[in-house]
C-alpha cells in the first residue's frame, strides 16, 4: 500500500473523495469536523483527553480518571 495524499497523479481523485465524503457528512447531519483535533460530542459526551474507538474502551478510561471524564 502507498498513500497517495499530496500525489499530484492523485488530486482529481481525492479531490472526488473528499467531495464525495463531505457531502455524505452534509446528508447524515455528521457535525464531527475535518479538524482532528477538535472535541468529539457523543450523545452529550465530549471526549477531549484520547480518542476510544469502543464504549468500553471509554468506561475504562473514565474509571481510571473520574476527575476528567464528564
């Protein structure tokens, strides 16, 4: 596999898929934004401190620190 970001042979087509996501995003009211490091809001949950790509591994995190978890 190569990542093609920033191949200019490329651009047509992330620009297509960029397109094609954002307006995706448009259709399903998805408000996350481009910007990665922007909060995360979930059902009124903000996650700030990591990324958790399971509830479980949040409910894990937030035993661990409840003086930060919301």
């Amino acid at each position: 596999m190569r990542n093609l970001v920033g191949d200019p042979a490329a651009a047509e087509m992330q620009k297509e898929l960029d397109g094609k996501l954002s307006d995706w995003m448009k259709r399903e009211g998805d408000g996350w934004a481009l910007d990665w490091t922007a909060q995360v809001e979930d059902a009124g949950r903000l996650y700030t401190y990591r990324t958790f790509h399971t509830v479980a591994e949040y409910l894990e995190w937030a035993e661990k620190h409840p003086n930060l978890a919301p």
